[in-house]
C-alpha cells in the first residue's frame, strides 16, 4: 500500500504554532494575518508576542505560506 502524499492546497495554509508546551495547528487563508491565526486559536492576541525564526514579528503581518510561528506569553504586574 502506498502512503498518501500531502498535496498543498492553494486556499488553505497550516500554520503550526507552539504555545506554553503545546504545538498547535491553525488552517488558514492565505494573506491572513498572524492576528488572524492566534484568534482562530482562541488566544487573545494582546496576550503573547509572535515569533517566526527568533524574530518578534507584528501581528498584523501577513502569512502567504506554511510557516512555524512560536508565541511567547507576555506576562504584566505592578
């Protein structure tokens, strides 16, 4: 039996995130936005910093490819 091969699908992107431990993946259209994927993910965005290959990078960047973004929880206090 021949193991079925990935074929990209052209309207679709997956973004793999890694967050707290966890690696999670996100589907989404490509020009969507690194906001578009922590929200479709259920995190609130002014709660983490993005990072694509140990750059911050800004969350209204646009995504045109799969990539692996990492997030890094920001933490406040007084």
């Amino acid at each position: 039996m021949k193991s079925e091969e990935r074929t990209p699908n052209p309207k679709h992107m997956e973004i793999t995130v890694e967050h707290e431990g966890e690696t999670l993946l996100a589907n989404v259209t490509p020009g969507s936005t690194i906001r578009d994927v922590i929200s479709s993910l259920d995190i609130h965005p002014s709660t983490v910093l993005a990072v694509f290959n140990g750059v911050i990078i800004p969350h209204d960047s646009q995504l045109n490819e799969d990539v692996l973004i990492e997030l890094i929880t920001v933490s406040s206090g007084g």
